[in-house]
C-alpha cells in the first residue's frame, strides 16, 4: 500500500485509537503500519483527547441524542 505521510499519520492514530477495541481482526496494511512505527508520537498529539473532551462538554445535546 503506497500512501503520504499524512494519510499514514491520520491512519495510524485512527489506528491507535481503535486498538483498545482488538488487535485480532486487523488487515495487512494496518499490522505494518503499527509494526512500522517506533513509537515515538509528537507532544501536540496527546492534547487530542482533551479536544475531544471539549467537544463533548460544548454539546451536551449531541450526549444525549447519541445515548437515546
């Protein structure tokens, strides 16, 4: 799979983030891209969860539409 360094980024945290679910029904290309990475992740990439944090917080309707 040839791909940039953006798609390989934004595929590898998208990735990272649904690890917690499995490891066990991965495809090839997502084995190699976490196989391929040292691990080493820039300091802004941390701050992400706290986006995400605030966007819950900022729209409490969207919480409750989505738990309906």
């Amino acid at each position: 799979m040839n791909t940039t360094w953006d798609q390989a980024t934004s595929l590898y945290l998208r990735r990272d983030r649904n690890s917690a679910h499995s490891f066990l029904n991965m495809e090839k290309w997502e084995k190699a891209l976490l196989l391929s990475h040292n691990g080493t992740l820039p300091r802004g990439i941390a701050e992400l969860a706290f986006l995400y944090l605030l966007d819950l917080v900022a729209h409490p309707d969207q919480i409750a539409a989505k738990l309906r």
